[in-house]
C-alpha cells in the first residue's frame, strides 16, 4: 500500500518532463510551415534564375534573383538551425524520461515479484481465509475482510501499473527514434542548403564583375528604366489629380439640404460612397490580400540599393513582387478600374481607386478588364507573361506614394 504515492509521483514527473515539448508544439509548427514557405520562393526564384540564364550576357536581373535567392536561403539555414535546437532539446527530455520509465518498471517488477513469492510461499488464498474466520467479532471480521480486500487490489494494482508503465516505455522509445531520425534528416538538410549558399555566394560574385566589365549598357538599361517609371509615374500624378478634381467638383454639386432626388446616381451619394470606400481601405492597413496568389518581394519601396558593391541605386514607388509565371493579378480591394495604359519596357499598367486610396499594377501581358469596371479582390484584372514572373505594386493616397509592405498581411 504504501507503494502507490511513489508510483503517482513518477506519473507527475513524467508529466512535468513532457510539459516542455507540449509548449513547444505550436513554435515547432511554425517553424515547419517557415520552412515550406522559404523552400516554395526558393523554388520559384529557382525557375525566374533558369529564364535568365537564357540570356548569354549578365543581367541585372539575374544578379537581383541570386541576391533575392541568397536572402532566402540564409533565412533557411536559420530555420533549420532553430528546428534542430528544438530537437535536440526533445531528444534531451526524452532520455531523461525513458531513463525514469525504465528505473520505475525495474522497481514495480520487484515489487511485484516479491508479493507473488510471499503469497505463493504462504500459500496466502488460504492464509487469509484463516485470518478472516480467525475473527473474534463481527466488527473485527469485517475490518479483517476490508483488509483484504485492499491487499488483493493492491496485487492487481501493481500488475496494471507494469503493463501501463512497459506501454509508455515501448511508446516513448519510439517518440525518441523518430526524433533521432527527424535530427539526422534536418542535419542532412541543413548542410545540403549551406552547400548551395556557398554556390550561390559565388554566382553572385561572378555576375557582379560581369556586371562591372560592362556598366556603360547596365547603365543605359537603367537609364531606360527610369525614363520609362518616371513617365508612368507622371500620367499616373495627372489622371489621380483629375480624378481628385472631379471629386472636389461632385462634392460642391451636392443636392442641397430639403431637396429631393431620384437620381440613382446623385453627386451626395457618389461622394458618400467614395468617402466610404477610403475609410474602408484605410482600417485594412496590414490586412490587404496580395496581389498575387503566391509570392515574394523581391525589390522593396524606396531608394533600394540594386548592387550593393557599387551602391548602385533606382528609386522604386512600390514593391517589386516575384510570383508565378504566368500568374493571375488581383487587385487588393475593391474599387473601379480607374485607367489602362501601355508602357514600354513596363509593358501593361492598371490603375484601380478605391476612394481617396488607388492601387497601380505593371508588367501585366494580358489585362482581362475595362475602364470603368468595378472590380473586387476574387476578381483578376491581369496576367503575367508566361516568361515573366513579377509584377510591380503601388499603393498612393492622392498623389503620395505609400510603402506598400505596410499594408499587405504578413506571409
């Protein structure tokens, strides 16, 4: 009897013990899902890499894939390390259980064979019927039978204590295998992504001295570029400053206050809608769908730095985003596609408004709507070619130029 509390002691313990990894479940989880997003952008700048190196000469854009392609890997490597300290640590544990598993089960088989070679030896079935008619009253028979009833739970106690305990023992060992097994394939893992970065690193450094050898084209290609943003940037300004203006203007033309309307499209209401639609958008500030199924920012908004060795720069009013080849293009909002226009080098632009608020998309191939179409978040206004894999991204409020990471929720 006076073995049971010790046996709810090692139960504790073990609870105790296992504790830890059951917190740690949900990181792990994160982590798991960390690393198949890091491995699907991988995968895809992988094939954006592939498409450029069709081209004999060194691009620009091959040297901004391998450092985007470098940025992810690093975080990989980072990952795995921290998935490995997580099982290291549950791989500690473990030993410490199995180690308290296999000292209990020793000693309950003790015990137990200790009580069945008493009561075979005293042949204690009969023993206790003596002792139970061996009573000198009714009360001190039935303390007597208590008594042994007691004992007889007790042997069958300690039987079920050896089977549950040998069960944990079996599971636990295989838990702890699996885990061994988890740590020598994250080890495997981490090495072939280190392996790769190191290849990477070099590429890199390769098309950077291209790059240099032949800065005089870099720079006209980039030259180009800007032209080509700065134009776009320019027509935008003026059809979102003509958009404000009409506005304005429908905001003066209200219905006056008393007088009746049937119009289904009265200037009060317009405007009403419109201030509706702005403050909408505006509480979707970190919540706003990206325009792109699946992907990655591969430029971010400002004066980003497109070579680091020379601090080459090219100023970006939004964010560059590597999808798919080929993918859809949704707008982040709902809204009216406000203007449609070709540019070169930036092939075809969007402009959609949603109030005060109007989101820009470029490098699309095929535009699948209308001026003056209302569109919606489930809706595809565009395509990529099906050698292109990045669109370009802008947020404006009237006429400033928002970041556009800000508002988009996180991946």
């Amino acid at each position: 009897m006076h073995r049971l509390p010790f046996r709810c002691g090692i139960l504790l313990a073990l609870v105790l013990l296992c504790l830890p990894v059951l917190l740690s479940g949900q990181n792990r989880e994160e982590l798991e899902r960390k690393r198949e997003r890091l491995l699907q952008e991988i995968k895809a700048t992988e094939t954006a890499l592939n498409n450029t190196k069709k081209d004999k000469e060194a691009t620009l854009e091959q040297y901004i894939a391998i450092r985007t392609q470098i940025r992810n890997r690093q975080e990989l490597v980072r990952t795995l390390e921290q998935e490995l300290k997580q099982v290291d640590a549950s791989i500690r544990r473990s030993e410490v259980v199995l180690l308290a598993l296999q000292g209990d089960i020793e000693r309950l088989k003790k015990e137990y064979a200790h009580t069945m070679r008493v009561a075979y030896r005293h042949k204690l079935s009969q023993s206790m019927l003596v002792f139970l008619f061996s009573a000198e009253s009714f009360n001190d028979a039935f303390s007597r039978w208590q008594y042994i009833r007691q004992y007889d739970r007790f042997r069958k106690k300690q039987a079920v204590n050896i089977i549950e305990t040998q069960e944990m023992l079996t599971e636990r060992t295989a838990q702890l295998e699996a885990r061994r097994v988890e740590q020598q394939q994250l080890l495997a893992a981490q090495q072939r992504q280190t392996d790769l970065l190191q290849e990477e690193f070099q590429e890199k450094n390769r098309l950077l001295k291209k790059l240099k050898t032949s800065e005089q084209q870099l720079m006209a290609k980039l030259d180009e570029q800007q032209a080509a943003h700065e134009g776009l940037n320019q027509a935008i300004e003026e059809i979102i400053v003509a958009e404000m203006s009409r506005k304005r203007r429908e905001a003066r033309e209200r219905v006056p206050a008393g007088a009746t309307s049937t119009a289904p499209e009265a200037p009060a209401a317009t405007v009403e809608a419109a201030a509706t639609l702005s403050r909408n958008f505006s509480n979707q500030r970190g919540r706003l769908p990206w325009p792109v199924r699946s992907g990655q920012v591969s430029k971010s908004f400002g004066n980003a730095i497109v070579m680091e060795d020379t601090g080459l720069k090219l100023p970006n009013n939004g964010i560059e985003i590597q999808a798919q080849n080929g993918a859809d293009i949704f707008p982040v909002f709902e809204g009216e596609v406000t203007h449609i226009t070709f540019v070169p080098v930036y092939q075809n632009a969007i402009l959609v408004n949603h109030g005060d608020f109007f989101t820009l998309y470029y490098r699309i191939e095929e535009v699948l709507v209308e001026k003056g179409q209302p569109v919606g978040p489930n809706q595809p206004i565009g395509r990529l070619a099906d050698d292109n894999n990045t669109v370009h991204f802008e947020i404006w409020k009237g006429t400033q130029k928002l970041n556009p990471e800000t508002w988009l929720q996180n991946r």
